[in-house]
C-alpha cells in the first residue's frame, strides 16, 4: 500500500528534524516533499495546514524518539547526507583590482607538511580556484645551514598537497632562481638601496641598537658593487660579509633596521641538495620571497600573521625598486589541543629516535593523517570554518574526529575484532550457524559478510574481545551479535564456558550486546594506536577482502585503515572512535 500524504509528510518533517536538533521548519519540509513527490506541487497550498500540524507533532516528540522512528523505518536516509550548505570564504581584500588572482604556497623543504600548515595550503589553493585564478607552490630552500632542505620532502611535500586536493597550476623552486635574486641585489645597489657590511655580527648588532650606520652603510655604490663581486667570486669567507638593504636606522623596530638580504655559505661544509657547491651568495628569506611574490606575479599573500614583520621589512625593498606590494592577507595560528606543531621540535624529536617516522602516528603530519584514515576533506572543512581570520584558533582532536566521522562512516565498511581475545565454548547451541552481517547497517546494498559457526555435539566455539571480560564474568546475559543470548558459566583451562539462551529479544532488552570473531575463520589482526601502540587480536576472515588503504569501523572499537595485508596479519592504523 502506497504511504498517504500524511504519512509522507510525517516522513519529511522527521528527517528535517533530526537534521535540526529535533526541530523541523514547515517551509523546509513542504520543499523536501515536495523534492521527493513532484506530483504533489500542483497541490501545494492546500498541503500546508497539514505540513503544519504534523510538523508541530514531531517538533513536540523527543529527539532520541524521532531517531528511532528513522532507524526503523528509513535506514537508508540517516546516512544520506545533507546537500552541502553554501559555505563561503570571506572575499579577498581587493579581487576586484586583479585579472587574475595568483597566490602562493612557499613551503620550506626541510619537513612534511603538517596541520599547522593546513590553513595556508587550503586558503592559498581555494581562495585561488573561488576566483578562477592561479595558484603557485614555490620551493622555499635557500637556507643551505639552519633550514636545510632534503631532497625526499619535495615530493613528499607534493603527495602531502594531491592528497589534499591542493593541485597547483605552477612551481618554483628558489635554489633555481638564485640568478633573478642576485640581479634584483645589483639594482638595490646601483639605486644606493643596499650596502655590503663587512662588520663582524656583534659590532654591528651594537651600532645598530644605538641606532648608528655602521661604517660600510655610506660607501660609494661603485665600492658597494665590487664588493658584491667579491661575495659571488669567493673572496669572502662565510661570516665575513652580509648584504644588507638600507631602511630606516631610526626605526622603533630593532628589526626593521637594514635587513639582510644576501650572505655567504660555506657549501662544502654544506653543499645544497640540489644545487650542491655551484653558488656561495644566498638570499635571505625576504630577499627571495620578497623577489618571488613581485616577478610570480602573486596579487594575494595569505600567510601567518607571523609574518607581519616580514612584510614590513619587503615593504622597503618594493618601495626602492618601486614595486607594488601584493595584497596581504594574515592568519592566526592554528593549535591543535595537546598536539606539538613546532616544525623545530618535531624535526629534533625525529632526528633523535623518537618516532618511527614522519607518518608516526603520534604525530599532526598529514602523513600521519593520511595512515591512519583521515579524509582530506576534514581538513578542508576545518580550515573553512577557521576562515582566514587573525585570531589564533585551538581545534582539538574531538572536533577534527567528529568532522572525519561524519565524512567516513557513509563508506566504510564493517567487521569484527576481538582485541587480546578470549576463547569461549558455547554450550546448548542447536545447529551450525552462518550468519550474515551487513558490511553497512544503513547501507544494505553494500551487502554482507558471512561468518559461519560449525556446531560440534551442541556447542560452538569462537573468539571475544578482552576488553569485554568485565561484562562476561558478570554471569548476566549477554548478547552475542547477531546470534543469541548467552550465559556465562566460567573459566575452564583458560576457556570461558557459557550456555545459549536463545534468540529471543525482549521490548527493552538492555542485554550487552558484543562483537564476536569464530575460531575456524579468522585472521590475525594488529591495530596500531594513536600513541603508536600495539593492539593485537583476531578479526573477521571477510577483513582480508578489503584492500590497503581501505578505512573500515572496527564495531564497538573504532574507524581504522588497513595499513598491510600479510596472507596471516592485517595491521590497521586507528583513526578514531
Ligand atoms: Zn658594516
């Protein structure tokens, strides 16, 4: 029999409910029935008293009720998500000054990326796409000594932006660049701009405190430009000259005073992984990101807020060189909640042992996110919702989970594990058993997964998790899922004996209900925590069936990725509950 408009009506006011804390909205409703009906639109006014007071009925009915009414009777529309709702960034300063928008990501080479570095990656790259403009990464690795670059995170750095669904449409990379970075310094001194200091670091830090030139400031260009020479042509040693570019020695700023754009490196002590010994003058970060942004082209810099200063120091340079500075736009820092985001301490921490690896699970890397089954789009979502604002924002892991929840549980598939499993005889069990569980339950078109129970002399055998031994001693009942109730008698040589109580369940059952792995069919199975921890057991043999990279609930233990498949063990990263 086909529902009655009342009933569909009933329908649509209960999902929009439920969608809405328990409150659903009468114009809503009508379009959502309307939306599924089409054939109701000519009916529509006359339809609205009736919207009305069943709307006003379930709005009275208590959420967890409402809940119950849509797990029994429409499974299948609990997961169907919500069309996503418009959500917007706030425009850039100025976009309607610009052709076309270009933004950059200039991310240093020295590490992965990390969650600290997800509002960047996200803002620079969406902003660029919301406006149909260019976005640009740009190796940033002119720090051959403190911030040196490694060859393997250029390309990890690359796979850390795909998997973010950050493509770029062009790259640079700085140790290339060198040359456009050297002729912007001779036009700095040519215009008198900029000086070659040949004061040791500590003379000069003590002049330029007192706010006094030091006595290279004032040389004539001519003696300014051979001495740049000698910078690039070896005759200085590391330490022994700096290139600075002139600003204001009266500044308030201490930092602000004459910058330094170019100094020499020893590269035999530390040659660059690109480009080796083959340069010995390299810029300093304003000099090639202030270079960069002017000749890429860059019409938005959205960055920390950080870097305020540095973008004060630029200022001077564009200003001599009569550049535009790019619009600016200056994020607060993200923190994650018990989380170390320190690029430093991380790197330190890693160089002494302390993690496996950049992808350690103990770690807010992306390559650790991506190990253990986050969606990139949780990020995005996140760094959406943080916005390009200047406040600096505390997420913690719970929020991030709850995002990544919502975006998984719709696909992953379920199974059994038994973690520091328990060998239990059941007693009293009438015949083998296949059972057939759904690999989703709001989603049967997924389909099942068989686990068989050969019955041997009434009693069966399988595996329970350790975790549930507390429920288990109680001598209570306790549901086995998708089997029966059973009792447990007690311990035997270290098997636990229980009895079968049968089938039936009771209106307001409140028997425990626990996961259960058969002894004959299963598979080996560890899951790696978020302290990098072990947990090993057994799971559902129909596991092996998912391949690597796969995000599957573990019921009643939590959302993990298949890590490895061995013919004899899976290892599973955890993501969270
Ligand atoms: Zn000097």
């Amino acid at each position: 029999m086909p529902p009655t408009v009342d009933e569909m009506i009933r329908k649509a006011a209960v999902l929009n409910a439920v969608r809405h804390d328990g409150k659903a909205e009468p114009g809503a409703v009508l379009g959502n029935l309307l939306g599924e009906s089409p054939e109701l639109k000519p009916k529509a006014r006359e339809l609205m008293p009736s919207v009305r007071r069943i709307v006003q009925e379930v709005n009275s009915t208590p959420l967890a009720r409402l809940n119950q009414e849509v797990s029994e009777k429409w499974p299948t529309e609990l997961v169907r998500e919500k069309p996503e709702e418009e959500r917007k960034l706030p425009p850039l300063p100025n976009a309607g000054k610009y052709k076309t928008i270009v933004t950059r990501l200039a991310p240093n080479p020295d590490f992965v990326l990390h969650l600290g570095n997800a509002r960047a990656a996200i803002l620079c790259h969406d902003y660029a796409k919301m406006y149909g403009g260019k976005f640009i990464v740009r190796f940033e690795d002119t720090d051959p000594r403190l911030k040196k670059a490694q060859l393997v995170y250029y390309d990890m750095i690359r796979d850390d932006l795909k998997w973010l669904g950050c493509d770029w449409d062009e790259e640079y990379i700085q140790s290339d660049r060198l040359p456009n970075y050297y002729a912007v310094a001779e036009a700095l001194l040519a215009k008198g701009a900029a000086y070659v200091c040949e004061c040791d670091v500590e003379k000069w830090r003590r002049l330029v405190a007192e706010r006094i030139a030091c006595p290279d400031r004032e040389l004539p260009v001519a003696r300014q430009i051979e001495r740049w020479r000698r910078m690039l042509d070896g005759g200085y040693g590391e330490g022994e000259a700096v290139f600075r570019v002139k600003t204001d020695l009266s500044n308030p700023n201490p930092a602000l005073r004459d910058w330094p754009g170019f100094r020499v490196v020893d590269m035999e002590k530390t040659p660059h992984p690109r480009v080796g010994t083959k340069f010995r003058v390299w810029p300093l970060y304003n000099m090639a990101s202030g270079t960069d942004d002017h000749e890429l082209g860059i019409t938005h810099v959205i960055r920390g807020k950080e870097h305020l200063t540095n973008m004060a120091r630029q200022l001077f340079m564009y200003k001599d060189l009569g550049w535009v500075y790019p619009d600016a736009v200056h994020f607060g820092r993200l923190k994650v909640e018990g989380m170390n985001l320190s690029k430093s301490k991380l790197m330190k921490a890693l160089d002494a042992g302390e993690y496996h690896g950049v992808d350690d699970p103990r770690l807010g890397t992306f390559a650790a996110m991506r190990r253990r089954g986050y969606s990139p789009q949780t990020i995005r979502q996140l760094m959406w919702e943080v916005g390009p604002k200047p406040v600096d924002v505390m997420v913690s892991w719970d929020n991030i989970n709850a995002i990544n929840r919502k975006i998984i549980d719709p696909t992953s598939h379920r199974y059994y594990f038994t973690p520091d499993p328990i060998t239990m005889m059941v007693s009293g069990v009438e015949e083998s058993l296949e059972v057939h569980a759904p690999l989703h339950p709001q989603h049967p078109e997924m389909g099942s997964r068989t686990l068989r129970l050969p019955c041997e002399d009434g009693t069966v055998t399988l595996l329970v998790s350790g975790s549930d031994r507390s429920v288990l001693v109680t001598h209570e009942p306790v549901r086995l899922m998708g089997l029966f109730n059973i009792e447990t008698i007690g311990f035997e040589d270290g098997i636990l004996k229980a009895k079968c109580l049968g089938r039936t369940v009771s209106e307001g059952d409140r028997t425990p209900i626990i996961q259960w792995v058969p002894t004959g069919s299963k598979v080996s199975a560890s899951v790696v925590l978020p302290d990098a921890s072990e947990r090993r057991g057994f799971a559902e043999e129909g596991l092996k069936s998912e391949p690597v990279g796969s995000v599957v609930q573990f019921v009643r233990f939590g959302f993990c990725r298949i890590d490895d498949e061995k013919p004899d063990r899976v290892t599973a990263y955890f993501a969270h509950e």
